[in-house]
C-alpha cells in the first residue's frame, strides 16, 4: 500500500534529522528502514555500495550476517560492548513555502499556484550509545581469516562496487515513540495539476504508556529502536584476512588478483563517463566551474533530443522532485540500467502512481536509447550514443536526488523559463560569482521581486549565499559547503538543457 511508503519515508527523515543535527560532519549514518534495526548487532556486517558518481553519499545495506559468520574456524569473537548515556534530543523544525508557475509548463497551458507550510518535531527521549571495545576486537581479530567461499563474501567480491564493514556502535531508543503526519497544503490549479505536498511529520515519546498526540498515529518506535549506527570498514586480503581501517579517512576493499596485488579499494568516489575522482571535503567555485565543464557533453545530450521528449521529460521530473519516494525509485532504476541491468520494479507494485511514473520516465529514456543506437548502425568509433543519452538522465536524477527537500520543493516550482535565469546565476556562481544586473537573461529575476527570492531560498537550501547589489549579483559559498553547491549547479543546468 502506498501508506507504508509513507511510513518508510516518515521514519527515515526523522532519523536523517537527527544525524544532521547532531553529527552533521560525523560518521554516524541514519537508519532508513525500520526492518534495519534487529540487523544492526555489534559486530553485524554492512555492505557499502559505491555510487556512480563522487559527490553521490554512500549507500550502507545492512546484512544478515556478523563477522563471526562469514570467518574460517569454528571460533567466533564475542565482542565486548559499552552502554553508556548519549544524550536527550529534542528538536523543532519548520518551513513556509510559496510557489507560482504562470504560463503553464512547457506550453501544457497549465497555471498552478501553492502554499504550504511544514514542521517537523523529533523527541526520541533519552537516548543510549552502544560501542564495541576496539581494542579487543584488534585483539580477536589476530591471525583471523574470512571465508572467501562464503555465499555473502563471494557475491560481494564479484560485485566490485561493494565493501564490507563492521558494526561499530549505535544509537538506541530507551522508550516507546511515536511518529505522526498531518499534511498541509494549499493548491490552485487551472487543470487539476498538484503542485507540492508539504507534510507535517512529529516524532512524540511515550514517557507513562499513554501516546499523546494531535494527529494520527502513523507509526510505533518500539525501545530499544536503533536510529543511528556507525561502522570500521575492513581491508581483504585475498588469503581471507582482514585488516580493520581505524582511521576516519581510510577505506576498505578487496585486494585483487593484478599487477603487485593492488587493492581494488571501494571508496566511493568513482569515475564514470569522464568524471574525476577527488573528495569533496569544501567546494570552492573553482571546483564547480572545473566539474560543470567535464560534464558539458551530458548536458548538450539532453538538449539535443527532440523538443516533445526534452518537454515531457521536464514535466515528469517537475513531478518527481516533489516526492522523494518516487525519485529514489527513479534514481535505483537507473542505477540498475547504467549496469546493463533491467530495472526491477516489482517493489512498487504496491505503489501504482510512482510505478507508473517511473516507468513512464524509463521509457522515454529507453526510446532515445534505441534512437540513439539505430542512428549509429555501422559507426565503431567513440562513446555510443545510446549510453550518453541514458548517462545524462541518470546524471540530472543523481543530483536532484542528493539535493535536501526544501531545495527541491522551490526548485518544483519553476518554469522553464526561470530555470534559463538560474541557469545563468550558476554560471556566474561557476565563473567567479559576479554578474551583471544588465544581462538579459536574469530579467525575470531583476523585475519580479518574488523572482529573486525563490532564487535566494533555492541557493540557500543548497548553502549558496546571493548577494544583490546596485549593478551586481554576487554568489558565493563557504569552505564547509561540501557538495550540495554542486549538485544544485548540475541539477539546474540538467533542467534547463531540457527546458530549452
């Protein structure tokens, strides 16, 4: 049923909050799935999955196995855990959002209008940390082997994108909680069609066994609940033993049968089509401009398929921001097709609308696909056109799904035409973070008051300061924004492109 999307999504961004509000620059990873929380044992082996591209975060897939499991002897190590008090968290957010689109999109002779508001209240009541003894498992761990021929060990070298760690602490509820939704909205539409859907999410503690609340209850957090967790990722060799990577900035993998056993090490920065592996521990503007220009052929892909594609797909992604549930299915499918798999939709059987949604985005993708190949028949050289067409969808969906809700709820509400103006703010923000007031282009944010200001909140959303001088438009971003100014550059250049 769609409601348990609701409950998945409900229970992951009150986790998600907490981590960005506790340990924001930490190691700590939100649990996104309930179903997660028995898994997550000291000890419990994660897999980590590299991503396509470097400014993508890493995604942790708990498994149903512990070290233990998976090491030669029948010996297994019993780890030592330390129960101490974390803290008592309680945190209030909100959000007021206003959007208007006039002259339809994309010609669809659409006019649409909205108000929301949205807050979120998270009470997880007093909450304890669990962390393995490290130095005894360095102790245990001594002369210790993986079983290489173990069904999980063997699925996870062949892969080569996956690497295991280890559960090294957590974060546990201590009493029951409870997560409820009310939606707030606002929508004037000529033709019926819903511009967002902002939602008011509240996380409450049960502190004398009676749940207080002014909303539906959508969902019961037992105690005991694990919310947050942090991992020590492990070193292979190919004989089976390991190495524990204590350091912060240090990565597992697998070593690999090549030239002076080189380790085949998954960090998750990953090249694809031409993109650079380096961190992104600050993006400077110079990063952006740099990174912008590698991808320039994805973006020109998208602006040379046809208009009636480049249309329908921009509508469908306006569409798809605005529910996350829907852009993680979207981004998982590509993901799969990227790989020379078929997307496995069966997930959503229960969930009509974004099944339908998805599919539909597939399968405009798949036609160009194919126009793409039947248009290179007999052509051997170069990258192959059908692969750059379904690159540079899977590029503009990577991003927009690593831009936060807010960014995208504002980013939702724009025409094409208003995205060709915050196209040529990017370019300014890449360039150096100066342009003139006078350029043509930015007209519909120099003479629309409201114009600007949604520039403003969707560069603020994505830690990028605008600055409005007598002459000038300054854009900037500060040494910690890491790789939300990024995203946000490739996302709007992606749309514009579309919108052409």
């Amino acid at each position: 049923m769609k409601w348990n999307q609701d409950l998945i999504e409900m229970f992951a961004k009150a986790t998600s909050n907490f981590v960005k509000q506790i340990d924001p620059e930490g190691c700590l990873i939100p649990v996104s799935r309930l179903n997660d929380s028995d898994k997550l044992v000291p000890l419990s082996l994660i897999i980590r999955r590299k991503r396509f591209w470097f400014w993508q975060r890493p995604k942790y897939l708990p498994s149903d196995f512990t070290l233990s499991d998976v090491l030669l002897g029948n010996k297994p190590i019993n780890p030592v855990v330390v129960e101490t008090d974390f803290l008592k968290y309680a945190g209030t957010f909100r959000d007021t959002v206003s959007a208007k689109v006039d002259e339809g999109i994309a010609q669809s002779g659409l006019s649409l209008e909205g108000k929301g508001s949205s807050k979120l209240q998270s009470s997880f009541g007093n909450l304890r940390k669990q962390e393995v003894d490290v130095q005894k498992l360095l102790h245990d761990s001594k002369d210790r082997a993986l079983n290489m021929e173990h069904c999980l060990v063997h699925q996870t070298l062949e892969k080569r994108n996956e690497v295991f760690g280890i559960l090294k602490e957590k974060i546990v509820t201590t009493q029951q909680c409870s997560v409820t939704e009310e939606v707030q909205e606002q929508v004037d539409c000529a033709a019926g069609f819903g511009l967002f859907s902002n939602k008011r999410i509240k996380v409450s503690v049960n502190e004398n066994g009676n749940v207080q609340q002014d909303s539906n209850v959508a969902l019961e957090i037992p105690p005991q609940t694990v919310i947050a967790y942090s991992v020590i990722e492990l070193e292979i060799r190919r004989s089976g033993q390991y190495e524990l990577c204590l350091q912060p900035d240090t990565f597992g993998g697998f070593e690999v049968d090549s030239p002076r056993g080189a380790k085949d090490a998954v960090d998750g920065l990953v090249t694809v089509s031409g993109v650079e592996q380096h961190p992104v521990s600050g993006v400077e503007t110079a990063v952006i401009q740099n990174e912008l220009e590698k991808l320039r052929a994805h973006f020109q892909q998208l602006a040379d398929l046809p208009a009636a594609t480049r249309s329908t797909l921009l509508q469908l992604l306006i569409t798809i921001m605005l529910d996350r549930a829907t852009l993680t299915a979207l981004e998982s499918a590509l993901d799969q097709l990227s790989l020379g798999g078929t997307p496995d939709l069966s997930e959503l059987e229960d969930l009509p609308s974004v099944k339908q949604t998805v599919q539909a985005f597939l399968d405009l993708v798949l036609q160009s696909k194919q126009a793409g190949q039947n248009q290179s028949d007999g052509q051997s050289s170069g990258p192959h056109p059908s692969s750059l067409v379904l690159n540079a969808n899977h590029l503009l969906v990577s991003a927009m799904a690593e831009m936060t809700d807010d960014a995208l709820i504002h980013l939702g509400s724009c025409s094409p035409q208003f995205l060709q103006a915050l196209q040529q703010l990017v370019h300014c923000l890449a360039a150096g973070g100066e342009v003139s007031l006078q350029d043509p282009a930015l007209s519909q944010l120099v003479e629309d008051e409201k114009g600007y200001k949604s520039a403003e909140q969707l560069f603020s959303c994505s830690r990028v300061t605008l600055q409005r001088e007598a002459s000038t438009l300054r854009a900037g971003t500060g040494s910690q924004t890491k790789r939300l100014p990024l995203v946000m550059c490739i996302t709007v250049r992606g749309l514009a492109s579309l919108g052409t």
